[in-house]
C-alpha cells in the first residue's frame, strides 16, 4: 500500500487566520493524499478548485478577501491525478477532513467516489446558516456524492489499514505517545508499526485545534485519517 503527498496549489494570508497568536503573513501548501490501498484508492480532501486563481471571489466567497491564491494549471487534483496515470473516476473513497473551499475544491472532478465525513461535520454543512457562518459553500461538496456519514472512527477496507478518527481524538493521541514525534499527530498501532496521519489544517507542535479564518466558530468535527504504508511525494 502506498500514500502519496499532493501539493494543490498554495495559499498566503495573515498568519494568524492558520495558528492563534501568530503575526505575518503565511504561505502554506494545499495538500491531497492519494492511497493506493488493494481495494481501491482513497483521496484525502481535493484541494482547490482548478478556477481558484483565476476567479478567486466565485470560488472562495467572502474568503477571496483573506487569501492569495497561486494554482498552476497543472497543481489542481485532478491534474495531479492524471500526472500518476490515476484516472480521478477510479478513486473509490473521498475522505473530507472538512468542507472549506481548500479541501473540497476538486471534489466535481471525483465524481465516482462515496464522500466520507463526519455526521455532525456534514449536518452542519447542509444547514445553510451555519455554512454561511463556516464559510462553506455547498457548491463544492454537495454534488450528488453518495455520502457516508461517519461517527468517530471507521475502518474504510474493514483490515485496519486506513482508518477514519475524529480530529479531537486524534490530536488527544498524538499528546499521549509523548516523548518522540509522530507523523502528522498519530501514534503507532498495538503491533507497534508506525502509522502515518493525516490532518487537515494541523499547524506542526500544536496540541489543541488551530484557529480558522480568524473569528468562526469552530467547526462540528473535523476528520483525520491514518493509514498503514509507505509515503511518497507526488
């Protein structure tokens, strides 16, 4: 099984719209995850929408105002995808760790795969009011997906090996496998095999959320991912 780092394009902003307290400006990658898992591949969020430079106000609302975007013709997902000879119509599972614009910008161009998120993450999503208020956009994942809505963690192959966590727990058990890094906030399994972790929006060294597009609420439950395999930059 192998894990392989999208880099989607990139945002600049004042920093402390990414980490509480932070001064500056910020440029941060925008990442997607492919597994290539026996079963079938799993996308770990689909970053920007490939109009995201060009029309930034209809791609990101009122979130165009706090960030600069760059996004190359070939750094949206689906190109990516196409640059590893994957065909986005094969990828089976499109885990969302949550729904703003730098996550779920692509997923149109998925259009075969079963969303995964979490059920009070999603509720809240289809509620216009609170979607105004998270800045979310229904156009961009409410697509006709078939949607699985999960609670906690969910195994996607049923063996183990790519396992869906709550974001809060995930980040409880990074603090817990204390002393010693783990990749991306994850510990080990029982058998004591490293697994790595996947986050979105997770600011390295942080032990609690981080905060999001300066004064919104937090957002219902944010979604990690760990999965068992080798990492490669793609």
């Amino acid at each position: 099984m192998r894990l392989l780092a999208l880099t989607c394009g990139w945002l600049t902003g004042d920093a402390g719209l990414f980490a509480a307290g932070a001064t500056g400006r910020l440029r941060v990658p925008v990442p997607c995850f492919l597994i290539e898992h026996p079963q079938g591949l799993v996308l770990f969020d689909s970053g920007l929408h490939a109009e995201a430079a060009t029309a930034p106000e209809a791609r990101l609302g009122s979130a165009a105002s706090l960030f600069a975007v760059e996004l190359a013709p070939h750094e949206d997902v689906g190109a990516r995808l196409a640059a590893l000879g994957v065909s986005p119509g094969a990828v089976r599972f499109l885990v969302t760790s949550h729904l703003h614009f730098d996550h779920t910008g692509g997923h149109a161009t998925i259009p075969n795969a079963a969303l995964v998120v979490q059920r009070a993450e999603w509720t809240a999503a289809r509620d216009p009011e609170l979607a105004r208020g998270l800045l979310y956009d229904p156009a961009n994942y409410d697509l006709g997906h078939e949607v699985r809505c999960v609670d906690g963690e969910h195994d996607l192959f049923g063996d183990g090996r790519v396992v869906c966590v709550a974001a809060a727990r995930a980040a409880r058990r990074r603090r817990a496998h204390r002393p010693g890094p783990r990749p991306r906030g994850m510990g080990n399994r029982a058998a004591g095999a490293q697994r790595p972790g996947l986050m979105g929006n997770t600011v390295a060294g942080c032990g609690g959320p981080r905060r999001s597009f300066g004064s919104l609420p937090p957002r219902p439950a944010d979604a990690a991912l760990r999965a068992q395999g080798r990492t490669e930059a793609g």
